[in-house]
C-alpha cells in the first residue's frame, strides 16, 4: 500500500510536465491556439527529446545516474515552474470554456472518459515476464542498483565493454529509472505501472488529436449547421470521440503479436509501444495536414520534436522517417514545393543523425566505450 | 518473425511477413482497403468527393501505400537489404508505417457519422462490432487478462515466488566468505574502468532460475546475475526470434548442460562434467522446482541445498559459509 501511495506522485507528475512544457512551447511560439490536449502531447515529445539529449551526454560521459536524477530533478522544477508562469492565462481561459468544450462533446464526452479509463486499467492490470520486458525494465533495475547508464548487461549483470549502439542511444528506459531514483519506488512499479499507465494516456491524446486532424470541418456539408452546439467545431469533436472508440476497439481485437495494439495494451512500458502509439499517428497527422495545404514551418517544427522523442523511444524511430518521406515528401515534391523541401531533412534530423551514428559503430568506424 | 526468413521465403518474404503481421485481424486491413478504393472510385466520378474535406486522408492512405509498396515493401530490394541490416526478425515494424488501425477507423467512423438518420448510425456501429467479435479474436494480453491469467498478485507484478526467492539467495550469499572477499576488493575500485566493473559484475551472486522465473529475476532484482543471458535462454527454449544461433557458443553449451543436468533432461551427464561447467560459468546458486530437481546429480556435483521456497530448491555450489 506503501508503495501504491508513493507511485501516485511520479503519476501525476509526468503528465503536469508534459502539460507545463507544452504551454512554454506555445507561448514561445505564439502563433498556435491553445488546446490542453496539443500542449500536452507537444509537452511530451519536447520532454522526452530534453530527456534523450541530457541521458545520452551523461550515458556517454559515464556519468552516474544519480547525477543525471539529480539534473533531472532540476529540469522538472524549472518545467514546473515556467508552465505555471507561461501557461496560467492560456489554462484560466481554457478552463472558463471548458462546461462549454465537455457540452460540445455531449455523449462521446463518456466514451473518450470510458475508453481512457479502460485502456489504462488494462495495462495496470496486465502482467507478464517476457524477454522483452527482461530486457527494457531489467535496463532501468540495472542503471538504478549499479547507479551507471548502459554498461552492465541488463539481462545477465556482466560488464560491457562497449554500449550497445541499438539501445544505449535511445534512452526511454533510463526515465524509468530517473523516476524511481525521485520518488524513491521500485523500479518495476514505475517501470510496468506508472510509465505504462501515461504511456497509454499519451496514446490515447494522441489518437484524439489525429481524430481532431482528420474530422477538421467533418459535417460542413452535411446541412446539419443549425446553431453553434451543432457547428462543424462540435461535430469534429464528436467525430473524433467515435474515431477513438473505433481506435479502441481494434487494439481491442489486435489478434496478432505484432499490430500496434498488443504493443499498447501488453508493452506499453517499451519505447516501441510509445513509437507505434504516439508517434506514429502525430506524423500521419501531419502528413494528413501537408496534402491539405498547411506546409506552415510549424509541421516541420513538430516533426522535429517527434523525431528527436522518436530516437528516445527506440530504434524503431527510424520508421517515422519512413512514413514522413512517403507521406510528406512526395506531397512538397509534387507540389513544387522547393523551400519547405529543406525544412523536411531538418525536420527528421534527430533519425537521420541516429541512423548515421548507428550505421557508424555496426561498421566499426565509431566505437562507443563503455568503460574509461 | 520467428521463421519467416529471406532465404526461406524469396520474394514471398514480404507477403508471408504481411499475412503473418495481420494474422486473423486481416478484416482491419480489408476495412481500409475497401475504404480507399470505394473513396477513390467516388473521387474518380464525382467532383464533390474531390473537393471534400476526406478525401485528403484517403490521398494520404493511398500515397503511403503506393509509396511503400515501391520502396520499403518492394519483394526485390527487400530481399537483398533486409538481411544485409540485420532486419529479418523485426521487419514486421515495416507495416507500423501504414496507419492501418487508423486508417480503418476513420473509414468506420466515417460509416458511423455521415448517415442521415442517427439509428441507421447506430445500427452500423453494432454490425461492426458484431462483425468484430465473431470475426477476429481479442487481443491475447486483453484475453489473458479476462481468463485471469495474467492479474498481478504483487505490486511489482511479477511471480509471487521472485521475491522469496531473490531474499533466500541474498541472504545466503552475504554470509559466504567470496562475499566478504568481493567486498573488500570492491572497496577501493574505479568501476569506471573496465577491471572494476568486471570486478563488481563478479562480486554479484550468478544463478540459474527456470525458464517461468529467469526473465523477471533481474527487473525485480538487478543484484543478482545470471549465467544466461536473454538471447541464450531463449535459444535454450527453442524460441528462433532473435535469429541468433548459439550451437558453437562454448558459455551456451555449458550452461545448457548446466539445465538438462538439474532437471534430469540428459543420463550421460556425469558429475565431473557438471562440476566443471558450473565452475567455467562461475554459477553460484541453482534454482529448481522442488518435484523436479535431479538432487542425486546435483548433491554428487557438489551442490547444497540451502533452503525451500515456494515450491522451489536453492542449491549454491563452490562456496563457502563464512
């Protein structure tokens, strides 16, 4: 019960972070309107590339994980911090139209409640001891007993010479272990509960935001128009709470172990879970967004964001440059589209940089030291 | 994919690796599919569709498809790269790029939301998810938790038995005189450099646990060792998903003699031979189920029973009790 209640601190932490990092971002910004859910989702892939950046310099460095809890600890209260200065206007007008938003999405408000209170259930309910979980959590208990960063073997506890390319450059897993160095709970209980409970929630934001992109100006033709409550806002929105009880209910019946879905509901503690889930969707979304004519240099902002998150989460990150070459590029080729063309590589350059570096120490020509 | 391989398959590699992906969930892709074309047949007739605020997504769909059916799911490169990058086993993530989950929803969403009266809406979404439930299975993590296979009965949500049994070895181990030995070279070394931390990776207990428990002994518990690694164990268990092979590995070898020896898998084995691959392993402590533990073996290899927990033995090897 102990540590139940110290879990709950960490819970409510990461997702405040997220929503706190994402206002900062807008405010820079300037030019977006201010949605709770985009600030979050955007928060999150900032958060996680911040994360990355310091990890690997510390990783690489053969720095403790204390000093990098420590660091961390600091960031958060800075992110805390410049949220609540940033972002308290932005919320205060949020929250005085938020009756008016939970109105608009009459019934679907239940089911966009329902289906995060189901996902999240399953994965704090659902167990298992796979190898895969041996590996991704065994990396967090490893970093947090020896207090080092990627250079013992998480599955049997030798010492490596070298680290592994393939997973010492996407940090995802050391969070786990920050978190429950903070808050002092077993690295299992933030590992498999805590991170997997946000991870889904994330999805789910994300899965929304997508239903958003897609039902933009959904019913305008449909002579359905009659008063502001049944606006093309309105219906949107409730087209996408359908659009993520129909998200739902296929991960529900993901029968195979390589769709998306079983990596949500049974590995949400695993990068590739965050990559199929989370990222994946944000940059079809934007893809969606460039064939409707919105090259703002915003997109590719975002899409930097959710690359450099991407290469935090797994190696799978590679596949977000996939589909934004075969969504985007061709779209700004087709369309001549010359200068927006260099922003796209910019945009995938935390992949590129990581596909090169991955490239470099498989060929023997970067060799990544894990001992001094 | 376990045994879906380029030299097995050829240019069938990508079909096989899509067949196997979608599995009896095959209706998600047919949804989309089905979806783009009757979009893009409208699309082809009627002006309107073209102007419409979804037919863009449906562009996008068939972009992404077009554009991977040339490139990342093209049979012919992808026969000569896949195995050159070491992509055989996972190169089901390829498909990850096709919003498909998405792309069938917008398209059932869109069935759901464009009908005229709210019933016939209704009615759809219950054919649908009638059609769900009898076409597809459920999600196996989702069905293993409905079966109640899969509850946690501990907050780290591991076996029950782990954490006795992570205690027991500890416990044991501390009071040995190689512990206290580990600990005073330990004191003074720099684990940054190398001899240091094979120094501190040496001074944890190594063990062998049953295939049920080895995978969560070291999330739970990341100061004990073990004698396999992931891979091996897996191999060890006749799973191929990695695509490794360890037939000539010496460590795996031994190690594998280690298992059939404690489980009573292999008479040949003698105790001479199971003494010196318990040494060139360095395994200290040996976890095995109480009804199937070959003690005879294991107590003439030199072996001690230091407790019972949880319906399991602990044997330790080659230490001594301070």
């Amino acid at each position: 019960m102990d540590i139940l209640l110290r879990a709950i601190p960490p819970l409510i932490l990461q997702p405040a972070l997220f929503l706190c990092l994402g206002s900062v971002v807008m405010r820079i910004r300037k030019r977006e309107t201010f949605r709770l859910s985009s600030a979050a989702l955007l928060g999150c892939f900032v958060y996680y590339s911040l994360f990355e950046a310091l990890c690997l310099f510390f990783e690489l460095r053969l720095l403790s994980l204390h000093a990098l809890s420590r660091c961390m600890a600091a960031v958060m209260a800075v992110i805390l911090a410049a949220g609540i200065v940033c972002g308290r206007k932005a919320w205060a007008v949020c929250l005085t139209r938020l009756g008016e938003k939970l109105k608009s999405h009459g019934f679907g408000l239940w089911i966009v409640l329902a289906v995060t209170a189901a996902s999240v259930l399953i994965v704090l309910l659902y167990t298992d001891a796979s190898a895969d979980s041996d590996y991704y959590v065994g990396m967090a208990s490893t970093a947090l007993f020896t207090n080092t960063l990627g250079r013992f073997d998480p599955t049997s506890g030798a010492a490596l010479p070298v680290f592994k390319a393939r997973y010492a450059l996407s940090c995802f897993p050391y969070h786990s272990a920050v978190m429950a160095d903070l808050f002092r709970i077993p690295v299992m209980v933030q590992a498999r509960s805590v991170t997997s409970a946000v991870n889904v929630l994330m999805a789910d934001i994300a899965v929304y935001r997508l239903g958003r992109v897609l039902f933009t100006g959904h019913g305008r033709r449909e002579g359905k128009v009659r008063s502001i409550v049944n606006g093309p806002e309105t219906l949107s929105r409730r087209a996408a709470d359908l659009f993520l009880l129909a998200v739902f209910l296929l991960n529900l019946f993901s029968s195979t172990i390589y769709l998306p879905g079983i990596f949500l509901f049974t590995r949400s503690y695993e990068g590739k879970a965050l990559i199929a889930n989370l990222c994946l969707p944000c940059v079809f979304a934007l893809c969606v967004s460039c064939m409707r004519g919105n090259y703002d240099r915003m997109l590719f902002r975002n899409l930097f964001w959710i690359c450099f998150a991407g290469v935090c989460f797994s190696a799978s990150s590679v596949f977000l440059f996939v589909l934004s070459a075969c969504g985007i590029l061709p779209v700004l080729l087709f369309r001549r589209r010359w200068k927006d063309l260099l922003l796209f590589f910019p945009g995938c350059l935390p992949v590129l940089l990581w596909a090169g570096v991955y490239y470099m120490t498989q060929h023997g020509m970067l060799y990544l030291s894990a001992v001094r | 994919m376990s045994g879906v391989t380029v030299s097995a398959y050829g240019l069938r590699f990508v079909a096989e690796c899509l067949k196997t992906y979608l599995g009896r969930s095959w209706p998600f892709f047919a949804v989309a599919l089905c979806g783009m074309l009757l979009h893009l047949v409208l699309a082809v007739k009627m002006k309107t569709v073209r102007a419409g605020d979804a037919w863009p997504v449906s562009k996008v769909l068939w972009l992404i498809l077009i554009c991977m059916a040339l490139t990342v799911c093209n049979p012919f490169p992808v026969r000569k790269i896949v195995p050159r990058f070491g992509m055989t086993t996972v190169y089901y993530r390829v498909f990850w790029v096709f919003p498909l989950t998405a792309g069938a929803a917008w398209y059932l969403t869109l069935l759901w939301t464009r009908q005229k009266k709210k019933i016939t809406g209704l009615l759809l979404f219950g054919i649908c998810l009638a059609a769900l439930v009898f076409l597809v299975p459920l999600n196996p993590g989702v069905e293993n938790l409905l079966s109640r296979t899969a509850l946690p009965t501990n907050v780290y949500k591991v076996d029950g038995a782990v954490p006795g049994l992570c205690s027991a070895v500890h416990e044991d181990y501390e009071r040995t005189r190689e512990y206290a030995a580990a600990m005073e070279e330990l004191a003074g070394a720099d684990l940054k450099s190398a001899e240091g931390a094979e120094l501190f990776a040496s001074s944890l207990p190594r063990c062998i646990f049953p295939f049920k428990l080895e995978f969560a002994v070291r999330q739970y518990d990341a100061g004990i060792a073990l004698s396999f690694d992931r891979n091996m164990r897996l191999y060890y268990e006749g799973n191929r998903s990695t695509g490794l092979s360890y037939k000539g590995n010496r460590t795996y070898r031994q190690c594998a003699l280690i298992l059939r020896g404690m489980y009573g898998l292999d008479d040949t084995i003698s105790e001479k031979e199971m003494k010196r691959c318990l040494k060139k392993t360095g395994t200290d402590y040996l976890i095995v189920e109480t009804e199937l533990a070959n003690r005879l073996l294991l107590e003439r290899s030199g072996c001690e029973l230091v407790t019972q927990s949880a319906g399991y033995d602990i044997y330790r090897f080659g230490l001594t009790k301070a």
